[in-house]
C-alpha cells in the first residue's frame, strides 16, 4: 500500500504563475457494491463497477498566489456558475482532510467551479463523479508545479487514491469501462487504498453496454451513503455479507472475461438487492426504494421472462432503477423501457447512460 504524504509539495519561490485546470469525469454503477467501510475510507469488500459516460460532472479550478495567510484553505467555489456556500464548505473541509499529500494548496488562493451534466435534483449520486473531477484537478496542479506525475500510470494512481479520500466508490471513476477497487486475491495489483482498470479483463460485450437510470424519485436520499456505511459497524449481517461480495466478485469475474450475461444478470441484481437488504437490516432500519421501485423490478423480470432477452436491474443507495443490457438488444428494451417503465418514472424523467472511456481533461 502506497502513502501519498508528502510534506515537500511546497512551493519555495513567492511569485507563482496563476492557471487552470478542468477535468470531465464520470459517475460509476456498482455491479459487486462496496457497503461498508473501516479506517480513512478503506473498504470492507472488494467491489468493481461500470464506468458510465453521460453522467458526468466538470470542474475547473483556478489557483493563484495567496494574497493574505490565513487558516484553512482558501476556497471560492459555483456549482453551475453560482456560489453554493454549503457545496463549497464541503469542498473546503475535503481540501484541508489532504493538505497532508498537497500541502500547497495552503499557498493558494482557489476558485472550484463544478456542474454536473445530470441535474443536481434528480436522484442520481454525483459524488463519484465530482471528488474524481476534483482529484485530477489537483493531480493536474501538482504535476504542472513540481513535475512529479508525468508518468500516466502514476497520475492516475494519485488521483484515484485521492478521489477515494472525497468518496469511496469515486475511486473507480479515474478508469474507463470497468473498474476494481480492494485487495482481492485473483486480481494482481488490486488494493485497498486505490481502484485498478478492468478493461482488459472483461469481454467486448460489455465495453458497450448500456446502463440506462429510471428516475423514481428526484428527492434527496433520506439517509446518507455515510451514514448507510456507518450503519454496518453493527450490522449482524456484516461478516457474511463481505463474504458474499468475495464469493460473488469469484464468480463475476469469469462471467466478465466469457461474457457469460445470465451470470453476470443474476449476481448483478442479488448484489442489489443485498444492499438494500442491509439497509432494511440495519439499526435503525431504512428503506430507500420505493413503490415504484419494486413495481419497475417485476415488470422487467416478467418482460425478461416473457421474451427471454438479456435485459437486468441494479440499483444504488436510492430508489432509481439502473437497467443494463448489451447494445445488440436495444431495440427490443427501449421500447419496453418507453412504454413500461418510463411512466413510473418521476416526472418520466430517465437518463440514457452506457459504458464510457473514463476521465477527459478539457
Ligand atoms: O462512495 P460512497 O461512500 O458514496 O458509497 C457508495 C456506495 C454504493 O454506491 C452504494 C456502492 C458502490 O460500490 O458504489
């Protein structure tokens, strides 16, 4: 396991060039969920998830010499060009949590401008997508000033390192296709503290399949993904379930390599519903899918059944529904997806979304 503490990212000389840097980087869906979690944001299980390519969130941000010392780092921050304080102190708090690995951004004074391609109000989780932006940001900064990630493999090693600090699963974000994150015995190189690409590792099936997200609900989630992980330190369930995430990442991963869909279908939506089973299993006990949640889960199985196409649900922390398929099936489900399931929809609003390349610097 790496340290990224590095107390001689200092700048020595006063006159620092002002500059930018924006990144692009997307959000991820989870087929083996990381639920739990131990130590600075170490995670209990392995997991592996789908880089997806129109859920995106851009963040620029723009440094200069610090006009005045102060305490903490000095933060201006606009989600979608207005200044958001509760977005930004969140922001501000992240930074100083790593000025152990950048200390320079004491020396800076910083402008984050962020948006996301999804609407904020629309229950899809930006926070893979915005702490992986952010992290390459930062890696972008730090290679310009002290030349120190020049090599590729080791920038993007920093920034999903760092992009776990903001939010576990935006580790897996700096990859495209597919990304594993935690030590697991098959996959060499696998490791706690950093997500690794799987792109060479599954089969051409899946570098195109689609992963289209029905909104249930628009509402924010009633208990937070942090507190949902807080929530497994007691959870009577936990040692079996980290279990159950190895054994099925055992069984996932050949299924990936083969592009074996019936397996790949049948891990994917019980890891879903673990998930939500450990929520519904936690103390207190929540529920976060909703009415039409189920609702949407039965009309695929049954139209799954029915017709015999390779069409399978995931779900986050939330109530949408993710629904996956490979791209040589779409027009047989999008117009099951229009018909019988967009309507249960809120607001019949839904977001086609599929496999993408991973992080672009703009
Ligand atoms: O990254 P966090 O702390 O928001 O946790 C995300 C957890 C899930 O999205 C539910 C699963 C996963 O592995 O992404």
């Amino acid at each position: 396991m790496q340290d990224y503490k590095n107390p001689k990212l200092i700048l020595e000389s006063s006159a620092l060039e002002p500059g930018k840097f924006t990144w692009q980087s997307p959000s991820n869906l989870a087929i083996i969920k990381y639920w739990g979690k131990h130590g600075r944001q170490l995670p209990q299980n392995p997991s592996i998830s789908f880089t997806l390519n129109s859920a995106v969130t851009q963040t620029q941000i723009e440094y200069k010499q610090r006009e005045e010392a102060g305490h903490g780092v000095s933060l201006e921050f606009f989600f979608h060009g207005e200044p958001k304080p509760e977005f930004g102190e969140k922001q501000k708090k992240f930074l100083e949590s790593i000025l152990d690995i950048f200390p320079f951004l004491n020396q800076m004074d910083l402008t984050i401008r962020s948006g996301n391609s999804f609407p904020h109000s629309s229950g899809i989780a930006s926070s893979a997508s915005s702490m992986s932006a952010l992290a390459l940001c930062l890696c972008s900064i730090e290679d310009k000033l002290f030349g120190t990630l020049s090599d590729d493999e080791a920038f993007d090693r920093k920034a999903s390192y760092v992009a776990r600090l903001g939010s576990g699963s935006a580790c897996r974000s700096v990859y495209g296709t597919m990304a594993l994150w935690g030590k697991f015995g098959e996959v060499e190189g696998s490791d706690d503290t950093v997500a690794i690409p799987m792109e060479d590792h599954v089969h051409p099936l899946f570098k195109t399949f689609h992963d289209d997200i029905l909104i249930v609900s628009k509402s924010e989630k009633s208990v937070s993904s942090r507190a949902g992980h807080g929530l497994m330190e007691q959870n009577p369930f936990a040692a079996p379930r980290y279990q159950q995430a190895n054994q099925r990442l055992h069984e996932l991963l050949p299924a990936l390599r083969q592009g074996d869909l019936e397996t790949f279908g049948r891990i994917t939506e019980n890891e879903a519903l673990s998930l939500h089973a450990l929520m519904m299993t936690s103390n207190p006990s929540y529920i976060l899918m909703q009415p039409n949640t189920l609702e949407m889960i039965n009309r695929l199985r049954a139209f799954r059944e029915d017709t015999g196409h390779p069409v399978y649900f995931s779900l986050d922390a939330g109530p949408n529904l993710h629904v996956l398929y490979p791209e040589d099936a779409i027009h047989a489900i999008r117009p099951f997806i229009e018909e019988e399931l967009v309507p249960l929809c809120e607001e019949d609003a839904w977001l086609p979304d599929w496999v993408g390349e991973g992080p672009e610097e703009l």
